[in-house]
C-alpha cells in the first residue's frame, strides 16, 4: 500500500483487519510484520519560509531533498540528522516523518536539544483513520494537550505522520574540532564534562577511545576562534590540545561500525557512569557521543547486552543483530501503564502494534 494523499492513507487505515507495517524510507527502525504501508507517496514541501526559520513539509519528503532547500538559503535542520544506513545494512532515502517518528538526533543534541525540541506542528492518521492536526508554525502556540511532542519518537505506535513543521536554523559561519589524543574513558568523559559545563557553548562531545576526545564549537569565526582558544586553555591539564579536520560525520553515523560483524546497541546512560558500564560491556568497540551520555557498542553476535549490564541508570536499544532479543528496551511498570492508555485512545484496534513488536 502506497497512498498518494492524507485521504487515501486515512482510508487505508479505516479499512485495515490487522495491524500494517509502517514504512518510510526503510533506513532506520524496526522492520515490523503485517502488511507494509509505505509513506513515501506523501512527499513535497508544502511551505517554506527563510525569514520565518520554518519549514512545513509531507512526512515522506526525503530528508537529502529538504536540506538541500535548506542550503540554498543558508540553513538547516539543528538537530543533525543520523544517516544509519551504512551501519544497519539498509537502503532508500531517509524521509523526514522517519526522522521525527524516531526523534533522530545528532552529536549536537547536547548544545541545541532533540528533534521534538524543533518540531512545531504535526498532522497524522490514528489507529480509527482519524486525521489529527495539533500544533501550528510557531514557537508561541501550543493549547491544550502537546501531541506534536508526544509525536516525536513514538517510532509510529500512534498514527502515521503526514506532515510535520520544523523551526530550522542558520548555518553557522565557522566551526572549529578540538583534539585530546589518548585519554583513558574515564579521563575523556571528565573532560568531556568539563567543555560541557563550560560557557564556551559546546556542540559537539564525543570520545573515540583508542583515538581521540573531541569537542565541537560553531558560531561567527572570529567568536569561534576566541572560543576555542579559551577551551584548549581550559582543558589543557587533560593533555596537548590541538584542532583537527571535522570527525563528525563519522561520529554522527556511527561509520566505525559499518561492514563489521556483530550486534550494534545505543545506550543512553548518566554520562559520569558511562566509563563504568562500559568496562562490564566486553564490548568489540564503543563510541561516546553527548559528553558520555550516549554509547554506541559493537557486540559479539547474539549477546544479550541488557543480561550483562543488569540493572543501570538508563536504557539500551537494539539497532542491529540477532533475532530472539527484544529491540527496544522494557518499560518500567507506571510507564507501560501511560503507554497502553494512550494506546488505546489512538489506536484501539491494534493497527501499528507492528511499530513496538
């Protein structure tokens, strides 16, 4: 199924007999069962407008067509899209209701926030084929109760996305990448943490262990310039201090782990605590992005990484590998309690049980 407007998908949906497999552009997320409903059919950007900083777009509209609208204005979406399609092995082109239904965030979440944090307004199907709009083009307008940030990472249990308003951003003038060759994970984070509670506006803090600690700065040059010599200052007790080419990119979508064997899991976890949870993970190789708050880890094939941790603060995903373990993480009982309530006022039928199976 392939629906060319918000009418004929609502029908769709009204008409369906067992949950559908909602589908974007394949590139990220879990690949439920049931009957493949594809979005990509509902694509265009309905509005945009530089001055204003917003964009309203179909939730099938590629991601690569809407940056490329963005740049030629001299802006961009904040939140730094992740391109995984290297790392899980999967093709076709990132759609921005994709992006918003997984709230897929960059290295700079930890300077400017999440995708929810730059969506406005949302349109989308519920589970009975009823078309909601909550929302608006603004900033100052939300009444009532917050579905567009209810919306955002929902990975489609709810409805399916037709369209989504964003604030966008300037592109930035310069940026500048500080190196801290190595340093123990305990030591990176601590320096991590130390950019971060720093004013120099950090915005980007990620640790490769085996290569370097890197610390992103954006803005005009010459405050990029002053702010970088500030930083090294500060964190020069931690080691030499030097600016490198930009490894974000690489950071962003996780390249280091693309092409190799094994099981590919995301933690988010309290930063101080990462250094620990990472020695009991026997881990192929890890990466650290958001000061530590964030871990990516390449395990051996089918190990059950949540088994090994036991209990810590935080939680651990399941993007790549054996069949068997769940995904996504267990809920805590008061909140599995919330998300079957909502549930069962969006989606009462059961229709995108495939999105969290």
């Amino acid at each position: 199924m392939r629906p060319e407007t918000e009418a004929e998908l609502a029908e769709m949906i009204r008409a369906a007999q067992a949950p559908l497999a909602v589908r974007g552009g394949g590139t990220r997320g879990q690949q439920g069962a049931g009957a493949v409903l594809e979005t990509a059919g509902l694509s265009g950007v309905r509005l945009y407008e530089p001055g204003a900083l917003t964009l309203v777009a179909a939730a099938g509209t590629p991601v690569a067509e809407v940056a490329d609208l963005l740049a030629a204005e001299g802006q961009r979406l904040a939140f730094e899209v992740p391109d995984l399609r290297r790392v899980l092995g999967r093709e076709g082109l990132s759609t921005l209701g994709g992006v918003v239904a997984e709230n897929a965030s960059g290295p700079r979440r930890v300077q400017v926030g999440a995708c929810r944090d730059f969506l406005l307004g949302v349109r989308f199907v519920d589970g009975r084929g009823g078309v909601i709009r909550n929302g608006g083009r603004v900033m100052k307008n939300v009444t009532g109760y917050d579905l567009v940030k209810l919306m955002a990472g929902s990975r489609g249990s709810l409805g399916v996305l037709t369209e989504v308003a964003l604030k966008v951003l300037p592109v930035p003038e310069d940026c500048a990448t500080l190196e801290i060759p190595g340093l123990a994970d305990g030591q990176a984070v601590a320096a991590l943490s130390a950019a971060l509670g720093s004013p120099y506006e950090v915005t980007g803090a990620a640790h490769l262990p085996g290569q370097g600690t890197y610390l992103r700065l954006e803005g005009f040059s010459e405050s990029v310039r002053y702010r970088a010599g500030r930083l090294a200052h500060l964190l020069a007790p931690f080691g030499a201090v030097s600016e490198v080419p930009s490894p974000w990119e690489a950071i962003r979508d996780v390249t280091a782990f693309a092409g190799q064997a094994g099981d590919v899991w995301r933690l988010s976890v309290v930063p101080s605590e990462a250094p620990g949870l990472v020695a009991r993970l026997g881990a192929e190789a890890v990466i650290y992005d958001w000061g530590g708050g964030l871990i990516w880890a390449l395990m051996a094939p089918g190990e059950d990484l949540r088994a090994r941790l036991g209990a810590f603060r935080g939680h651990a995903t399941r993007l790549r590998g054996a069949a068997g373990l769940a995904a996504l993480p267990p809920e805590p009982a008061p909140l599995a309690a919330l998300t079957r309530g909502l549930r069962a006022q969006f989606d009462p039928r059961g229709i995108f049980a495939a999105a969290t199976a």
